[in-house]
C-alpha cells in the first residue's frame, strides 16, 4: 500500500516535469521565454535548455536512488538491525568530484553568454542607439536626432526598432528601480537611478513585443508595461521622421476647444506636445503626448487602442481615453496625474464631462 | 548583594501563568518560540492565501494594489524572521542542552531575553497592519524606502522590529554558541556532537556574523529617514547600489541561517528511521562548514541584472555554482544514510524524505539561477517564487515539520497519531508541488513576481489558478498537523523515553525531561553514544522519572526571573516611542521605554540568589 503510494508520487513528480516540456511549447503567449525572436534571447534560452537537461538528468538519478531505497530497504522486521556502515572515502569522493566537474564544464558556454549579452556588436550604429528611462510607472524613449546630433526625440511606452538590427539601449531611471524586459527579445537589465546601465537586443522578425517592469517599483509595479515594435529599417526612418515633427493641427472644432482646455487643466505642467528637446534634458514628469493617438496602447500598456493587426482604432482610444481621463487612479492605482493634477485632487477644479469629451477628442487627433 | 537599590526577590518558582513569563528554563523557553512562532507562521500563510486568492484569476478585485504591496512584504518578512528562524530556535532551545548533557543552556535569563525580544519585534511587524503595514519588499530596496516614497509609518514599524529581531537573534546565538563549546557533557568531544547541534552551532555563528551587516544597513535607512542623511539619496550623492549590497551581504547567509537547522534535523531522523548512523558524519559537518563559510561569497547572485558588469557577474556565477557541491554532498550522504537501512516511514522519516526530495528541485533550479544569462530570464519573475519555496517551504518548513513530530514525544510526553500525521505529509507534500511548481511556469512564460494582478490575454491565467488551488491543499494539510499537535499534546497516550530507539542523548531521559533534565551528567564515550549504550548493554540505565526524591533539590538550577521580560517590554515600548516620535512630548515614549529597558537590565544583572544556601554552595 505504501509502496503504492510512493510509485504513484514519483509517477506524479514525472508526469507534473513533462508538463513542463509540454508547457514549453506555448510560443504564442506574448511575453514566454521559449519564444526567442533575437540572438540575445536565443543565446539565453539555449543556455536555459543546457542546464535544464543536465538537471534534468541529476534530478532523474538522485530522485530515482531515492525512491529505490526507499523501496529496496523499508523495515521487514522491527528487530532488524542493519549493518552499522559509518562513511565510505571513496564515494564521498566520487560525489564531490563529479558534481564539481559538471558544473565546470556548465561555466564555460556560461561565462562566454556572459560577455556576449554585455558587449553589443560591432555594427551596432550609432543611430541605433537609444535611451530608455523608467518613470512610476511608464518609461519614456528618446533617440538621437538625425538631423541634430543636439537633440534628442522623445516618445512613451512604445519604442520603435529596425528589424535586423542590433539595438543599443541606455537605462535610467529617475524615481526608484525598475528593469527593462522584453522576454522574446532579451532578458531584464535594471533601470538604477544615476547609475546608467546597458543592454542591447535585436529582432529578427517585424512584430509587436510585449515588455514589462520586472523589478518591484511601488503601488502600480504591476501595470507598467511597454511595447517593442520592429519594423523595416525604412519604415523605422519614417517613423523616427514622423516623430519629430508635431501632430498635425486638427480642424474638429471639439479638439480645438480640448487645445484649449490642455492648458487651462495644467495638463502641460507635466505632458509634452512636442518631441525634440536638448540632448540629456530633463524629461516632464508624464509621457510625452505629440503622437499619444498613434500608439497601440494608453497608460503604459495598461489600455489597448489597436485592432489585430496593430492599427489604432479611433473607438476603442476615444474610449481609453475617456475611461483614463474619468478616473486614472482606477486604471493604475496610485499614478501620479491622480494624486498631483489639481483636476483630480481639487473637487472644485474636477474636469466637466464636456471638457473631458473635448480632451478627447484633441488627444485623439494626435496623430 | 546590600548594593541592590530595589529589593525585589527573585520569584519563587511560580507556577501558572506567571511561571511562564518568569521561566528561564530552556524547554519551556524552546516551548514558547515554538508556539509564538507557529502562531506567527499562520499569519504569513493568511496573508499568502489572500494573495493567491486575489491572482487566482486575472484582473481580480479582491485586494487592492497598495493592500497587495503589503501583503508580499509582510508574508516574506514574516516566514523568513518570524516563523522559520524561531521555529529552529525553538529547536536549539529545548534540544541542543538535551543533546549535550547540559542541564540548562549557559546564560538562561539572557535566553529568556531573547524570547521576549522576538516577542516583542514580532508583535511590533504585525501591529504595523494597523495603519498601514510596508510594501516596500521584504528586501526593502532604495529608494522605495525613502520618506518621499513611503512616507507612512509602515517603513518605520519594519526597519524598528528588525531590529529589536536583530538584538533577539544575537542574543540567541552567543549563547548558544557558548553553550555547545561550554556546556558539553564530559566526552561530547565537537566530533561527536549530533548533527543537529551542529549545524545549530553553525547557523549561530553565521547570525552573529550575518546580523550586524543589516543592522548597520538599518541603521543608515534609519538616519536616511529620520534625519534627513544620504546614504541611499542618490540626489545627494548616495547610491541605491549600496543597499543592495548590505542587504544581500546579509541576505545570502541568511538563506543558510534558514536552511541548515531544518539540515541538522534530517540528519537525525534519517539515521534513527535508518537505524543506521548518519552516512560519512564528518563530511556532513564539514560540508555544512564550506556551506556557511561560501555563503558570504554568493551574496551578488541576487544581484546579475543590477548592471554590477560581467567580470563581477562571472565571478558570482562561479561561486555560486561551487556552493552547490557541498550541498550535493549532504544530499548524497543523506541517501548513504538510508541506503542499507532497515527504513521505519514513521510521519517524522516521511517529512525527512520530502525534504531531501523538494530541496533537491530547489538546488537545481538554484543551479539554474547561477547560470547568470538566462538568469536574466528568470531574475524577477515567478520562477523565484518557484525555487526559493522548494527551498524554504520543500527544504526548510519541511525539516521544521519533521523536527515537530520527530521531537513531540520528547517535548509534550505524549504520541501523536501516526495516521493522521501521515495523511498532513500527504496532504502537504502534494499541496506545496501543486501551489510551487506551476510557478516555474509562469515564471518561464514571462509572468514578473510582486505584481497584483494581470491581464487576460498573457497565458498565466491557467497555472495560477491551479496554484491557488495548491494554497488550499497546504491550509487542509497544516490545520490537520495543528489539530494533531493541539488534541495529543493534551489527550495523547503517554510517551515512553524512547519511543523510536533513537541515538541521541535526549532520548536517554523521560519524556517530557524533568526540570534539571539529567539526574546525573552522561559521560558520552562515541557518537550516537545513547544508541552504544543501548547496543553495548552497558547498564548506563534510563532514569525514573518524577519520584519524589528525584525532584531537583539537590540539583543546582538556575532560578526565575522577572527582568528578562521587563527589559524585552521595555525595548517594545522604546521601539514604539521611535515610530510614533512626536507623541505629546518628542521622543518621550522612546526614553520612557528605554530607562524601562535599563532599569531591567541594571536589576537583572544585580539580582540577588533566592536561597542563601545555594549561594554559597555554587560559584
């Protein structure tokens, strides 16, 4: 009976690892580590399946041994008593030294992943080169400017990247730690307040990149996300060109009046409407807006404006926007536009449904 | 003794309840963490159901963010400094004197302090619930912890119970580091300590060692927060780095300070459910040793995404990578031990072998970690929840509860049920694989730890609900163990001395052991020298217990006191006074609470002797 009991947990210890060999073919889950569309993610999982198999095969030997002594030598007589054996030397020594030797020969494709996710490639260009810096709770982009080695185009929440090439990033922060993840891509680097950090990654593949916060960073840690799109080196060009030039001036006269309310609301205390500033100046307190109608997503990954394919549908971000500019707190709890912005605290300066469908309305003409 | 300036007697052996708040015995101080500390281990698991309760499903409402932030704080400070660490102290307490031959531990009133310094920091984490308890991580990193990030009292609460812990566990250590080199019957030579002193030896050290770094971490967040300084303000100069460092300097020991007592309990009961010696003894020792002494050089593996380079990476991985062989070895001589053995699965063995079976998963998923480039993968997501559980719940809570039924004879004097304690393995074992490893999973596909909720479309939802549903199988299995304890110790058949013809000294005395614990001194002549004994037939016989004339009077010991506990309450009430500062006179309740403080240790030290006679009788 007890045996029974002890075959059927090794059975299930057995059936619960393939599992996750089953498990590990869920490519399509959006942020999934088994799902590399880079080297430096590649390189990563490779390393993972290395030691995931070398594991596997101590867990199999050790645990076997287990329950096989557990079966072969379980009481027969109460009075029994076995041979008193106090140690064997050469043993003990044989499961020092194979132990040891394995994990040597595990160090050597470990430190060479090491040094190649430290060091970006060569080609690396310098126009490739760009900086991510981590806000409570979004994270803001900037790229050097081509026409202006000066000046610097500032963006939120989505970061634009030529397929096929290696990416360089710079990380900062400006309030507490985060770290910057895009797990098909390559594994996080902190975002550590004055103590610039690197990473690089490339993506093979055109497509849309899930990225999240992955070191605790207060209240909304959990809902401070980003997106990687890869696009053609060309279309990457034209997006850059889009950038950093201002939203074309809207003639609905609602968004005109929602112009208005922009400023008389204070939202340009904090929020940015245009996107070229001085090289290493210091951002506004929350995402830059000139082009807030042209991401896929609202309140840093929080809000989805696009369709399937990746295209912004005005409904759903005229919605996203009315549903972040009513209550931002219920969105992502604890952000600082609802503890900061009088229209929030101040109840006699609270924003009128008129005047929260005329911001929309101009945010939503931000293309 | 004409110096006292107050002229309190010493208590006279009281009996009830203010026996227990002026004991200085170490079984019923080892009785009082035990019971303190699973009362604490309950909440920490109150506030993981809660979280598991509110990831079951994704975009769930039930706690809110900032409450959620709380909650993972509090359940990792918790489990970590007030369940697991006294839970092994009640262990040290009540079995390392017994396994010694010592008849109390070296300084019994400064173990009583230590008791009710735990107490004391412990009610001052869990009180801080009221009005907000920390959310900055267990870890505390800079600058969540900054008054401009945290400016509530929630911070403060954490930063002062560490503390007085801190004061507790040093406490603690020295004098059980005095008492195994002091205290040992004549012939416990160091090589034939039992393995579970030995690796509480170790763990004491460690703490002595490991406990000032996060205190003077403490110190500077303190003086960060309170006076304005820059240790962790990098607008000012100060690194966040910095606190990373201390942190896990501490940190990393601490893994050990957890780990190697529930190791010292498994190599006591393998051997003894063996009937078998413990499988190359002086490897297990030194292994623990290299353990202890590589834990300091391991501590930036918690560390590889922070951007510390890759030289300093590389060199962490490899260290860490090393840690792993004397670990492998204990494991190897654990499965020695049983190998050849005439194998009894009592609920003890059966808890023995899970944990040999989870710390395994848990070592090679740590493995796994060391490995720093993929590593980056991992860093922060659920694969770390993952692997420290099937440490610290698989390994440590697993010893821990092996340790509770392996002992229970011993300390309460009566059986357990077999049966049911077999079922809470059962329930247990199958519970935390459940609850654990579906969060390699999630961890794997992406999903980060310390987040409240998630979205519909990531692919987790699956796993995490089965993972709730695991929670709920740990609750059946650990109210089965709690009513097993609480019905027998009060209603179980009385215990024989030995009832598993075990090896060590404790089993050699009546169960529970009389208060002077050895009517005479053992003279040990071998390892496992009650099982030689036994063996030999020597007539070294087991003593009555309780007669009449064997009560104790003739046997020195050492007598109640009332001071332990005012200086402990003295120190609450200062912790209180330095939260809440500002209270009618600034800083008052702090300096009331530390003259109180004083006053207990000023009498405590000039404490007169209750009976002339002893007095002149004894040094």
């Amino acid at each position: 009976m007890r045996l029974q009991k002890i075959s059927k947990t090794s059975f299930l210890i057995a059936t619960t690892l393939l599992t996750l060999l089953i498990t590990a073919c869920y490519p399509d889950h959006n942020q999934s580590t088994f799902d590399p569309q880079g080297p430096v993610a590649e390189s990563q999982l490779h390393l993972f399946w290395w030691i995931f198999w070398g594991g596997l095969v101590v867990f199999v030997l050790v645990e076997g041994a287990l329950v096989y002594a557990m079966i072969k030598f379980r009481v027969r007589s109460e009075s029994d008593i076995p041979a008193q054996t106090h140690g064997n030397t050469r043993l003990e020594i044989i499961w020092t030294a194979v132990p040891a030797l394995l994990l040597l020969i595990i160090m050597v494709p470990t430190i060479n992943g090491l040094f190649y996710m430290y060091e970006a490639p060569k080609t690396t260009k310098p126009e490739h080169t760009l900086e991510a810096i981590g806000h409570q709770w979004w994270f803001e982009f900037r790229y050097p400017d081509p026409t202006n080695s000066e000046k610097e185009i500032v963006t939120a929440n989505e970061v634009y990247i030529p397929v096929g090439y290696p990416v360089a990033i710079n990380l900062e922060s400006v309030d507490v730690i985060h770290s910057f993840w895009v797990p098909k891509l390559a594994g996080k680097t902190d975002m550590v307040p004055s103590e610039g950090n690197f990473m690089w990654f490339q993506a093979d593949e055109p497509g849309e990149y899930y990225g999240q916060c992955a070191e605790y960073c207060g209240t909304s840690h959990a809902n401070m996300k980003f997106k990687v799109i890869a696009v053609p080196e060309p279309d990457f060009k034209s997006w850059l060109q889009v950038q950093s030039n201002p939203a074309l001036e809207s003639s609905d006269p609602l968004a005109q009046e929602g112009a208005g309310v922009f400023k008389s609301a204070g939202c340009t205390g904090c929020h940015a409407t245009k996107t070229v500033v001085n090289k290493g100046s210091k951002g506004r307190v929350g995402p830059n807006l000139a082009h807030v109608a042209s991401r896929r997503n609202l309140a840093a990954g929080m809000l989805r404006n696009s369709d399937e394919n990746g295209s912004v549908n005005d409904a759903l971000l005229q919605k996203n926007l009315r549903t972040w500019l009513q209550d931002p707190n219920e969105v992502k709890p604890g952000n600082l536009m609802s503890s900061g912005a009088q229209v929030y605290t101040d109840p006699d300066k609270k924003l009128t449904e008129e005047q929260i469908s005329q911001l929309v309305h101009y945010l939503s003409s931000l293309k | 003794m004409s110096t006292f300036p107050i002229s309190i007697p010493r208590p006279v052996h009281p009996t009830g309840i203010w026996g227990w708040f002026t004991t200085v015995d170490h079984k019923r101080i080892g009785i009082l963490y035990g019971v303190t500390a699973f009362i604490m281990f309950l909440t920490g698991g109150v506030e993981a159901i809660l979280m598991r309760v509110q990831l079951a499903g994704p975009e769930l409402d039930i706690v809110s963010a900032a409450v959620f932030n709380q909650l993972f704080t509090m359940h990792g400070t918790t489990m970590i400094f007030l369940a697991v660490m006294p839970l092994s102290a009640a262990f040290f307490n009540f079995i390392i004197p017994l396994q010694i031959g010592a008849r109390d531990v070296a300084f019994p009133r400064l173990n009583a302090f230590s008791y009710w310094t735990f107490l004391a920091g412990a009610l001052m984490l869990k009180l801080s619930w009221i009005g907000g308890a920390t959310d900055a991580g267990w870890f505390g990193y800079a600058p969540l912890t900054s008054v401009a990030q945290n400016p509530g009292t929630g911070i403060d609460f954490w930063i002062i119970s560490l503390q007085i812990l801190g004061i507790a566990s040093l406490a603690a250590s020295f004098n059980f580091i005095v008492t195994v080199i002091n205290m040992r019957a004549p012939g416990m030579t160091m090589m034939r300590l039992p393995l579970f002193t030995w690796m509480s030896f170790i763990t004491a050290i460690l703490l002595v060692l490991a406990f000032p770094v996060i205190t003077v971490a403490l110190i500077e967040l303190t003086f960060d927060r309170y006076f304005m300084f820059n240790f962790f303000n990098v607008a000012n100069g100060g690194s966040v780095v910095l606190w990373q460092h201390l942190f896990w300097v501490f940190g990393h020991p601490e893994v050990y300070i957890l780990i190697l007592p529930a190791m010292g309990i498994v190599s006591e009961v393998l051997p003894v459910f063996s009937k078998k010696p413990l499988f190359g003894y002086k490897t297990v020792v030194l292994a623990g040793i290299i353990i202890a002494f590589m834990g300091w050089m391991v501590w930036s593996h918690h560390m590889f995404t922070v951007g510390l380079g890759a030289v300093a990476n590389a060199v962490f991985t490899v260290t860490t990578m090393l840690i792993a062989v004397p670990t492998g070895i204990k494991v190897f001589n654990w499965l020695g031990t049983i190998w050849g053995g005439s194998i009894r699965f009592t609920t003890p063995m059966l808890f023995s072998i899970g944990f040999i079976a989870m710390f395994l998963m848990g070592g090679i998923s740590g493995v796994m970690h060391a490995v720093s480039p993929s590593d980056a993968q991992q860093q922060d997501t659920y694969f770390i929840p993952a692997h420290l559980h099937y440490v610290l719940f698989g390994g440590a809570i697993m010893g821990i509860l092996s340790g509770i039924f392996y002992w229970f004879p011993k300390y309460s004097g009566k059986m357990y049920s077999e049966r049911q304690g077999k079922i809470s393995f059962w329930l247990i074992m199958i519970g935390q694989n459940v609850t654990f490893f579906p969060m390699h999973f999630v961890g794997l596909d992406g999903m980060p730890r310390r987040i409240y909720t998630y979205a519909d479309n990531m692919g987790w939802n699956f796993w995490n609900g089965v993972t709730t549903g695991g929670a709920f199988i740990l609750v059946l299995g650990f109210l089965l163990v709690l009513d097993n304890i609480g019905r027998h110790w009060k209603n179980g058949e009385p215990a024989p001395s030995d009832p598993w013809d075990a090896r060590t000294l404790e089993w050699s005395i009546p169960s529970p052991p009389p208060e002077y614990n050895f009517k005479e001194i053992p003279i040990v002549r071998s390892l496992d020298d009650w099982w030689a004994t036994k063996q030999g037939g020597a007539n070294k016989e087991v003593p009555a217990s309780g007669g009449s004339e064997e009560n104790g009077h003739d046997i020195h010991l050492p007598q109640p006191s009332y001071w332990p506990f005012v200086s402990a309450a003295g120190l609450l009430i200062a912790a209180y006074g330095v939260v809440f500062n500002d209270l009618l006179i600034p800083w008052g309740l702090a300096a009331i609470g530390l003259t109180i403080g004083f006053v207990g240790v000023y009498a405590w030290s000039l404490e007169p002797v209750n009976d002339p006679e002893e007095e002149d009788s004894t040094h």
